[in-house]
C-alpha cells in the first residue's frame, strides 16, 4: 500500500460523499430559496463557488443555469460523474472565470474559511460581483473563529479506513490534517489550512467591497446570529 502526501481534497474526494451529512444540503436548499422567496428574486442563473462533488448546484439544474467551480480537479471528476447539466468549471477564488454573469451566487459550507487574508476576501467578493448581473444575489458562509474547536474523527468502512484532525493551536488559523487510507489502494494524507472570522471582521470585509449587505442568518435558521453561532450566512447583493 503506498502512502501519498495529496493536495486538498484529491484524497478525499474519494470517499467525501461518504463522509459529509447529505441532510445539512437539504438544510442549505430550504434556506437558499427561503431567501430569494423573502426578496422576491427569481434568478435564471447560478455559479456555485467551491462546488465539490456538486451535491449543491445539481439540485438547482432543473430549473436554472448553473455554473460550478472547484479548485479540486479531483472533486470536479465526482462532480461530472453525475451527469447532470451543471458546466464545471476548475478555478480558485481569485481567478475564476465564467463563460457570462449569472443572477445568483453561491459559496457554502464555509469554504470562505479557506481564505487566508482579509484583502483577498475583499478581492473575492469583487471578483464574485463583477460577475453577477445587476441586483444579483450572493449567499455565503463562514465559520466564525469561536466555532473552530480542537476535535478528531474515526470514520472505518468497508472500502476505506477516514481520520480528520483539527489543530485550533494557531487561532485564528486553523490546521485540519486528513488521512483518507483506501482498503484496497493508496493512503492520501492531506492538510488543509483554514482562516476563522469573527463576525466584526466580516463586517469590514464587507463594507471594503462592492457589495451590499442584506441579510445575515444563523445557520440556516433565519435567526440573527449569536456569539455561539457555529455557522453564520451572508446575503449580498450587487447595487
């Protein structure tokens, strides 16, 4: 069995829709047309930020165009494994490129976390709503720092042994560590470098972009967040 030092993700796609809970999509979705219901938007377009496997954008292919990217080559394979009508697409926060605006954005799963510095988030943001047309809607989420906590993972299957570690040591930095070993295959070990925000700091971020603030949720609840909030979502719109 050989042992690889991966990228992000190229380990873990291999098993991640094994790993992570399908119902918190189920949550996203009901929160998502929740909010373009309260604002009377009717997008016909969508780009889903850091798609992975597109378990996000595909419940949205029916009915829109959708857009997906990934920086994770490997995760966009699994993505178009399902077939569906989402164009995947590889890019990172900071030089994605779509092939025309689209009404509606997305970037979930406090993926935002990814990003390191506070003048790229406000680069990622322009990036985003240069490409929305007018009055278009961006929802993200981030992770506020308080919620990273110190914590493993043991997950054993049939085809694959998972371990996830999280190293709170560095706050507001984060180091998670993933070791993804294939019962009959390679064993991936990945690290992932992840920033927390408080919700001031968001705020400024915000405020130092081209966008609008709207709304800002509770995970999912359409409640105001709270200093205990383990998950907090963001409603911009471009103006």
């Amino acid at each position: 069995m050989r042992m690889k030092l991966a990228d992000p993700y190229e380990g873990f796609s291999n098993v991640f829709e094994r790993v992570v809970s399908v119902e918190k999509y189920d949550r996203w979705e009901v929160l998502i047309r929740s909010v373009w219901k309260k604002n009377s938007f009717f997008p016909c377009s969508l780009v889903d930020l850091a798609c992975g496997t597109g378990l996000n954008g595909v419940r949205f292919s029916k009915e829109l165009e959708v857009f997906g990217v990934d920086s994770s080559a490997s995760m966009l394979e699994r993505a178009k494994e399902k077939g569906s009508s989402v164009e995947f697409l590889k890019g990172n926060f900071l030089n994605f490129i779509l092939p025309k605006n689209v009404d509606a954005a997305l970037c979930l799963d406090f993926s935002t976390n990814y990003i390191l510095r506070t003048d790229e988030f406000v680069e990622f943001l322009n990036r985003v709503e240069s490409c929305l047309n007018e009055g278009g809607l961006f929802i993200l989420d981030f992770k506020p720092t308080q919620a990273f906590k110190k914590k493993e993972r043991h997950l054993e299957e049939k085809e694959f042994v998972f371990d996830w570690k999280c190293n709170v040591e560095h706050a507001p930095f984060v180091i998670i560590d993933i070791e993804v070993k294939m019962k009959e295959g390679e064993t991936f070990k990945e690290r992932h470098i992840e920033r927390g925000y408080s919700w001031d700091e968001m705020k400024k971020i915000i405020e130092g972009s081209n966008f609008y603030l709207k709304e800002v949720y509770d995970n999912c609840t359409l409640k105001e967040p709270a200093e205990s909030s383990e998950l907090i979502q963001v409603v911009l719109q471009k103006v």
